[in-house]
C-alpha cells in the first residue's frame, strides 16, 4: 500500500507598518485612520504597547474588493 501526501505550502502571515502600509494603499495616514474607524479598511493588529501592523493579506483582499467593485 502507498500512501501519497501532498505538500502544503504555508505561507507566513506578513505585517507592514503604516509607513509601509501608505506606500501600499496610496492614501494618507489620516484617512487610513478614519476608514479604520469606520469599518471600511483591515483593522490593525497591536505589535506592542506603542505599535500597530496591517496584515498584508487583508490589506491586499481589500485592495482587491476595491477593484473589482470599480470594474462591475
């Protein structure tokens, strides 16, 4: 009997800090923040007392969301 296992690649979760984050999106700090707060952009997750990062996964799902309603 053979037993076949298919490989998995798992893909690390990377973060980006706001810098990083603006260059991404094309948008300002200030109106990341007010999206954040209005539920309209990937919520930050906290990296320690004084520091936040945005899961790039979520940030590029969100750009993605962007552009498909743009093209419907």
């Amino acid at each position: 009997m053979t037993v076949q296992f298919q490989a998995t690649a798992i893909q690390p979760r990377r973060i980006v800090r706001m810098p990083a984050l603006l260059e991404r999106v094309g948008l300002s700090e200030s109106e990341v923040r007010r999206r954040i707060k209005a539920g309209t952009f990937p919520r930050p997750v906290k990296l320690g007392p004084r520091a936040i990062g945005f899961v790039v996964a979520d940030v590029d799902a969100w750009l993605d969301a962007l552009t498909t309603r743009e093209a419907a």
